[in-house]
C-alpha cells in the first residue's frame, strides 16, 4: 500500500521538528514525521550542555531543553510522527521506501519532501594514523552518547584529537566526570570550534589546547596505552624530532562534520563540493523539485538557531510546493565564491525571498571586514572574520530583482 | 598587593574580546580590548571568582534510560563543581521525571536548585 502525503520530513532534530511545523503552519494538511530512533530530538537529546537557542528564543536552554520545547510545540499541530523509522530509500519521484516494527515495510509518495537527516562526525584523518588499532579510540559524538545518555565513562586518561566544538564540549565533561584530559590537539595554527568554547570548556577546566599539533602514532595492544603527538609544519607535515610519547586510555576523535547525504544521493540530488550537502536555493528546494533540505544535512552550521532558521524556510516552501503555490518562472541563478570565501550556503537564488547567506571564512581577518554580495553590490560590515565562525547576512529580496549570473561573494578587509 | 595584569576572554556575546586588566587585589586600575561594557561586568565576576551554570546527568531508576540531564537553575561558583558532581552522584531519581522538576534543593548552600532538563516517562 502506498500512503499519500503533502509533506513528509526525513529525521527529527532541530532542522526537522522546526521545518514539520512550518510546514503545518504553512497549510500543509497531512505531514509526516520519519525518526529512526525511538524519541524525536535527534542530536539535542545528548546535548545537555547549555547555549541552545540564545538567539531565537533568547533563552540559555540545554539542548534537551530546546529539543523538548519544539517537541511540544509540535505535538500541539497534530503532525504525525513515525518513530523507530528508518528511510532506505528515496527517489527523485518523491517516493520513499522505510521500515519500521510497527508499521513494517512502508512506501510513501509525498507531493514534497524536507531532508533532514543531520550531519556523521568525520574519521578520515585518523584512519592515516600509523600504529595499532586497540579499543579505546571514540569520535567525540559517541563519547558524548555514552555519558550522557548510556550513563558511562568511555576512559579516564583522554587525549583529544581536533578542536572541534563536540571535542570541547566533551572535555569538559569528561574532566567533570573524573577523568583526566591531558590535552587537545590541532591540527591547524587557529581551533576549529567557538571562541567561548575554548574558554568555558578548556581553559575553566585547564585542559591545555596545543595548536599545529597532530597525533602520529598509536600504541596500545587490546586497549589504547598511549599516542605520540608531533608538531607540524607550515604545510601541515609533521616534524621530524618533536614527536613526544603520552599515555592514555582513550582517544577522542573531533575532527569535523560531514553531511549525510546517503539519501540525497539515491535521489539523484546535485551536492556541493565544498559544503558536501545538496546545492540548493533560498527556499532550501534541492536541484531535484519539491525536495528540500535543511539543518547539518545541508551544510554544517556553528548554531542551532542557524539550523532552526533553515529548517523554518525548508517546512514553509514545502508547504507551498505541495499546494502548487511555489511559482518557478525565474531560472535559479548561482551564487559563488569570491575572495577569503571557504563555502557559502545557499549556492543558489531563485528569487522567491530574501536571501539568508551563511559564509564560512577561508582566512581568519581579526579586523573590520566587508561582505560583499555582488550584484547588486549589497555590502555588509562585520567586525572580523573566523572560519570557526560561520558569517550569517541577508539580502533583502528587492535588492535582488535585477541580480544577474552568477552572484559573487568575497570577505574583503575594511 | 601589587598590581597583577590579568588576561581573559569574554563569553558574553559571540565576539570573543581579549581583555587586559590591571587588578590590585581589590580594584581593577585599567582594562584594555573590551568593545562594550557588559564585559567589565563580566570580569569583574571573574575577578572575584567565576560564576557558571552546571550541566550533568544523575542516575534514575524505572525508565528507559539510565541518566537523566540535569542543571543548576542559576550560575554557581565555578569552584564548588568538583563538590556538587560529588553530591549529584549519590542522587538516584525514580521515573516519572518532568523537565524543570527539582532534583536537589539549594545545592552546597547556594541558592541554586538542580533541576531535570528533560521529561522521562516510567517504562
């Protein structure tokens, strides 16, 4: 049996809660909630630090605070959620393919979908790590699983590798909990996760952060007994002769996110290289009509009101989409990269709203910047730029009327 | 006593200023990277010690779930952490919990209460 339904929304974190009830409050009559695992929430539920939705609601709240206040605004729509849920397959027909205990093998053709399937924790660059392979060796997200939801300690002499804000978040915990963090270590010459992160999460805790740091060995038979850490160079080689041996039982791995495109692929949607998530407009519609996608499934955001602000644009369009009211009579034009630009998000404008770009610095500018975004030619002022920090600035849409292919994009010093 | 140059990072907005401050032991006598006053206040605090929100989890019993998160429902001395995760690890909650209940009242006589930052239904 094929179910039918105006909208359906693939996963339940802060992108997909936000973007089911845009959709409802949009007009969407029947949507429908996929969640693989057995609550909704998604990530937020292991999050229980505080420093979730300053912004958008201005509160502190932890995230299974923010999770559980969009939990209930949602049940108050009426929305239908699918628990235990897991999306095999999705074609570029709109078609998904699920499975679930209760409601078995499921097949649901939707006049428009929302993916928001989150983002996996990169490991690439400990898979080059010459040593043994011992237990004992966690990527930062499953560490933080194990604490702060299965209630146990993965290990109490933790080295950290990468700076990312999870690897952070983590070290705090972690030396809370009575283990000891000997340190982290980054790669790059600036950390890769929020100013205020190093401070609360490292330096109240006087867990040491070393810069152009990178692990080069691990040591350990059954589990890890310890790493050797080196310096590296300009080009990010390690040097020879700096190598120190430090012991400990565990290493956590925080060395980025990676979107989780498994699905966007099967539908034939065009990704991005640099973001590694689908290439989409400012309504967040795909290259694939009538699917949209929001939150770290599109792009890897620093803020959970980033994601929010994605996932409330991804509901409304697919609302709109799904009642045959979202027009398309101007073709998309691109958007790129200009000068000190990494990635930016959305890669594309199809003149339906104002356009919220999200811009990751490929340099750090410790001084007044100007974003351009040309044409028209808008200029926005920042106070600096860091590529720990991603730059969030809007172009209100009758500015853009006239914009021409392609928009161009660049950081440039004041 | 002497003055004493401190440096520190203000948390209260995103900017992140790096501040230099020359402290007395009583007065700060200069202050120096700050682009608004709120982080005068907030070095003003961290002068006189630290104050921080505490999020951690407790044991609790007839749920799903092992642990529960909870927080203080106000900043505490940082300095106190080490003794509060002591006293929270002898608390054991019984399912049904809602989020905001109170798991532990004025907590090492601080005025903060811990409260549950998420509702765990008995199962």
């Amino acid at each position: 049996m094929i179910r039918e339904v105006d909208v359906a929304v693939i996963g339940s974190g802060p992108a997909g809660l936000t973007a089911a009830i845009h959709a409802h409050n949009s007009g969407a009559r029947k949507v429908l909630l996929l969640e693989r695992e057995e609550e909704l929430g998604g990530i937020l539920k292991q999050c229980i630090h505080n420093g979730f939705g300053l912004e958008q609601f201005k509160q502190d709240y932890t995230g299974p605070e923010y999770a559980e206040r969009l939990i209930k605004e949602l049940e108050k729509t009426g929305v239908q959620c699918f628990l235990n849920t897991l999306v095999t397959d999705l074609s570029s027909e709109r078609v998904i393919t699920a499975l679930s205990p209760e409601h078995g093998a499921l097949e649901i053709k939707a006049k428009s979908i929302v993916l928001a399937m989150g983002c996996r924790e990169r490991t690439g660059p400990s898979i080059g790590i010459p040593g043994t392979r011992p237990a004992g060796i966690f990527t930062a997200g499953v560490a933080q699983r194990f604490v702060n939801i299965d209630g146990y300690l993965p290990g109490k002499k933790v080295v950290i590798l990468g700076s990312g804000d999870i690897g952070l978040i983590m070290a705090r915990r972690l030396t809370l909990e009575g283990a000891r963090v000997i340190g982290v270590y980054e790669i790059m010459n600036y950390p890769g996760g929020l100013k205020r992160n190093i401070v609360q999460c490292l330096n109240d805790f006087d867990v040491p952060l070393h810069l152009s740091h990178t692990v080069t060995e691990i040591r350990g038979k059954e589990r890890v007994g310890g790493v050797v850490i080196s310096k590296v160079d300009s080009s990010l080689h390690p040097v020879q002769g700096t190598e120190k041996s430090i012991e400990c039982d565990t290493l956590l791995l925080s060395v980025g996110l990676i979107p989780e495109n498994e699905l966007s692929k099967k539908a034939g949607i065009e990704l991005s290289g640099a973001t590694k998530g689908p290439i989409t407009t400012e309504t967040m519609e795909t290259s694939v009509p009538g699917i949209f996608t929001c939150g770290n499934v599109s792009a890897v955001f620093d803020l959970v009101d980033y994601v929010a602000q994605t996932g409330a644009a991804a509901g409304t369009f697919a609302a709109r989409y799904a009642s045959g009211s979202l027009s398309a009579d101007r073709r998309p034009v691109d958007i790129v990269a200009g000068e000190n630009v990494r990635l930016l998000f959305p890669q594309r404008y199809g003149f339906q709203d104002d356009l919220v770009l999200f811009i990751r610095a490929a340099e750090p500018v410790e001084k007044p910047v100007t974003i351009e975004v040309a044409p028209p030619g808008s200029k926005i002022n920042r106070l600096y730029a860091r590529p720990n920090e991603m730059l969030r600035v809007k172009v209100p849409k009758e500015k853009l009327a006239e914009a021409k292919q392609p928009i161009k994009v660049s950081i440039m010093e004041k | 006593m002497a003055a004493e140059k401190k440096h520190f990072v203000c948390v209260v907005c995103p900017i992140g200023c790096e501040i230099d401050v020359v402290y007395d032991g009583s007065e700060i006598i200069s202050m120096e990277g700050n682009k608004c006053e709120k982080s005068e206040e907030f070095v003003r605090q961290e002068l006189i010690g630290p104050m921080r929100i505490l999020t951690t989890t407790v044991r609790i019993q007839g749920s799903r779930l092992p642990v529960i998160p909870v927080r203080t429902d106000k900043s505490v001395p940082k300095r106190l952490f080490p003794r509060m995760m002591k006293q929270l690890r002898r608390i054991k909650l019984q399912a049904p919990v809602n989020m905001l209940d109170v798991v532990a009242r004025d907590v090492l006589h601080t005025g903060a209460n811990i409260i549950a930052t998420r509702t765990m239904l008995r199962e």
